[in-house]
C-alpha cells in the first residue's frame, strides 16, 4: 500500500483535476476529432495552452531543483502501434481516458462502460492474454533506444538514471530552448486565431465559475496548474489517468493492495470532484444511450486499454504530461493518437 | 424574437453521447428548408455549448437555448 501521505495528496489533486475537467469539458477526443470533424477549435486551444503552461512549469520547476524531469521511455514500436489503437478507442468510447473520467462523474453510463472496458483491456495486455503483444512491440526490432545507444548525454533536468530521450537531449541543445520557441508559437497561434471561440456568458464570478462551462483559456491555464501541482505533489511523474484505473482492477481482483498507485487515488478523486462540479452546474443525471452505443462504447474502452499499456501511457500521461517534459516517446505516441483519431472519426462520422 | 416560437421540427438527442448530438443535429439542419426552426433537445453539456457555437458559426440562428431542468437542454435553430 502506498504511504497515507500520498493517497490523500492523489485524492486531492484528483478532486481538484475532475473539478477543472467537468468545467472546462476537457476531453480530447474532442479536441482532436473536432479539427477534422465539427471544425470545433475551442478545445484544442485549451489542450495547447495545458502544454505551454506545463512545458514553462516543468522546466521551471526541474531548474530550481523542486522536481526532476522523468520522460518515458522511448519504444518507438509501441508508441505508434500503441498511439494509433488509443486513438481509435477513444473515438468509439466517445472520449479520452479522462474525459471517461469525469463524465462517469457527471453520471454517464456510457463512459462508466467504456471505463470497465478500459480496464479489462489494460489488464488483459499488461499481464493477461495479449501480454505478447505487449512484449512483441517491445523487443526485437522495436527494443528500446536510450541516449546511451544514441551517443548523447541524457542531458540536464532529468532524473538521475533516466537515459530516455527528449528533445533537447537527441540534439544536445538546452532544453530551454525548446521550451521557449514552443511556447511562443503556440502563444502566437493562440493569440492569431483567438475570437469566435469564446463564450458570450454573463454573470457574476461564481455563475461564471461553477454554472456555465469556462473558456478555453481559462481551462488551459487551470488544466496546466493542476498537472504542475500534480507534478509537485507525486514527484515522479506529472498526471496520468489509465495507470491509476489499471492499478484499482488489478488490487480488485488480486485483493493485493500493494497494486493501487497514486494515480488510482488521482482517479477516484477526478470522479469525486466531477461530480461535486456537475452537481453545483445543475449538470448531473444518471443517463445511458442506446444498447448500441453502449457495446460500442465498452468496445472503445477495451481498445484504449490495449492501446494505453502497449503504448506506456493514454493521453494524459503522453500528451499532457509527457510532451511538456519534450519526451520524443510521447511526443510521437501523441502524433500516433491522433492519427488514430482522425482515422477512426473519418471511418465512422465522414465517410460518404 | 419571441420565446414562444414553433418548432417545425424536434430532435431528442437525449442519452446520446460526444459527438452524436452534433453530428445528428447537423445533418438533421441540411435536410430543412429556410426559416423553419428546429429544437434540438440534449442532455450532454459539451454538445448543449458546442452545438450553438457550430451552427451560429455555419450562419444558421440561434433564437433560444434555455437550460430546461437538470442536465437537460432545448436549443432553438432558425435555419439560414
């Protein structure tokens, strides 16, 4: 079992995370599916500046010695094989890992299903009967590439031990370098592209807060704060969804508490806290789609289970969480789940 | 425009999940004509604020969207 200290700092952080999530309905399968799809662009805006906000957080935090950056290995068959499944799970399951997260907070049943199949899937792959797969896309041709196989310094900022490759570390350059042009281009692009976007919501501070749902600014920066305190708090690693659901199956079903991690402690919290915020919203109802919809969507959650373990991590702990510490592991499972999403939403909503 | 306008048509999206509402709404607005107003009733809060953004955004009106009860709400579309 994890130390007291730590299930309660999870909880918290997780509370606070479900909260922001609910309000700023932070999803991204949304966000990417609706470039292509709806040419929605607010939620998009909200994920970039989640980055930027972290990407400065992060390095900020690893400069002055509060953390120290730990990007995830680099499998790089994993990462594409496992990005593109997540993707296309993520699609049918009508959300990310952690927009499955929070609305089964807001009582969606749908996304409660694509969650048991989450982690059905995350098990199944992790040590069940996929776990070849697993090992396959992790061995051989596709082992492991360190900075040491490549000849360069695993570089500054980042965990003592921890030889995975970044940007900064690949080229030999500081990684505040990176961090800076990153930041400004998304910046730019923000500022460029900003209007249409924002809602035309009136009303007092708290209506605004906790009745209708929050700009995409206002959800980038909360979303980049609450991963930089996630970071703080857990110290390993910044936040991180399907792990902790993996981790609650696994204890479940093995009655072996010693399974439940941090992020498990993070995900019940997210729940907790989505329905705090639906509820004050006036947004919470137990619902269900049709019979359909709901296999597809237990479908779904499978997929990104299988997708999330074969690729190390789901959306959050790449995208949110990994890019910003410039992981090239994350960065090209991230591109991988998109064009997973992007495949799997022309299939289904585009074609004909 | 008053509130008390008469849809020509309802769409229940009620229980559907990201994107269906969107997407079902969408394709329900290209099959109607010209000034005929269709009210789209749903119960998934990302929708209930991206449908109104989208459609206004394709040039349609939105003439109401009233939050109807808990988690429930009726959106008014003017087609263009």
């Amino acid at each position: 079992m994890i130390d007291t200290s730590l299930m309660i700092s999870g909880l918290v952080v997780g509370v606070i995370f479900g909260f922001v999530l609910q309000r700023g309905r932070f999803c991204m399968n949304s966000a990417f599916r609706d470039i292509i799809l709806l040419k929605e662009y607010s939620l998009i805006k909200a994920v970039s500046l989640a980055i930027v906000v972290q990407m400065i957080g992060f390095h900020l935090m690893a400069t002055v010695g509060w953390i120290q950056l730990n990007p995830k290995p680099f499998y790089w068959g994993a990462m594409i094989v496992g990005g593109f499944i997540f993707g296309i799970g993520m699609v049918l399951a009508a959300g990310c890992a952690s927009g499955t997260t929070y609305r089964v907070g807001e009582g969606m049943m749908g996304s409660f299903v694509a969650l048991i199949g989450l982690m059905i899937g995350g098990l199944t792959t992790s040590a069940g009967a996929l776990a070849w797969l697993n090992s396959d896309l992790k061995s051989g041709v596709f082992s492991l590439i360190t900075s040491d196989d490549l000849g360069v310094e695993p570089g500054p900022l980042i965990k003592d031990g921890n030889t995975s490759l970044t940007l900064a570390n690949v080229l030999g350059l500081d990684p505040w370098i990176f961090v800076v042009i990153i930041a400004i281009v998304i910046l730019a692009i923000l500022m460029w592209k900003r209007g249409g976007e924002e809602s035309k919501v009136e009303g007092t501070a708290y209506e605004r807060i906790f009745k209708a749902g929050w700009d995409w600014w206002v959800t980038g920066i909360a979303v980049g704060i609450v991963g930089m305190i996630a970071f703080l708090a857990f110290k390993n690693y910044g936040l991180g969804i399907s792990g902790g659901w993996f981790g609650f199956l696994n204890a479940l079903i093995t009655g072996d508490p010693e399974k439940l991690n941090w992020f498990t402690f993070l995900v019940i919290g997210v729940v907790l806290g989505a329905s705090v915020a639906a509820v004050i919203a006036g947004e919470f109802k137990l619902r269900a789609p049709n019979a359909k919809r709901l296999l597809q969507q237990f479908v779904g959650g499978l997929i990104m289970g299988i997708g999330a373990v074969i690729g190390t991590a789901c959306n959050i702990g790449h995208i949110l969480s990994g890019i910003p510490q410039l992981a090239l592991s994350s960065i090209l499972g991230g591109v991988f789940i998109i064009l997973g999403t992007w495949t799997a939403a022309y299939i289904i909503f585009m074609r004909g | 425009m008053s509130s008390d306008v008469k849809p020509t048509d309802v769409l229940d999206v009620r229980g559907e999940v990201c994107p269906y509402p969107d997407v079902k709404t969408q394709k329900k607005v290209k099959a109607m004509k010209s000034g005929e107003v269709l009210e789209v009733l749903v119960d998934y809060p990302l929708s209930a604020e991206r449908i109104p953004r989208s459609m206004e955004k394709a040039g349609h009106e939105i003439l109401k969207t009233e939050k109807t009860g808990t988690g429930e709400w009726k959106i008014l579309i003017k087609i263009k």
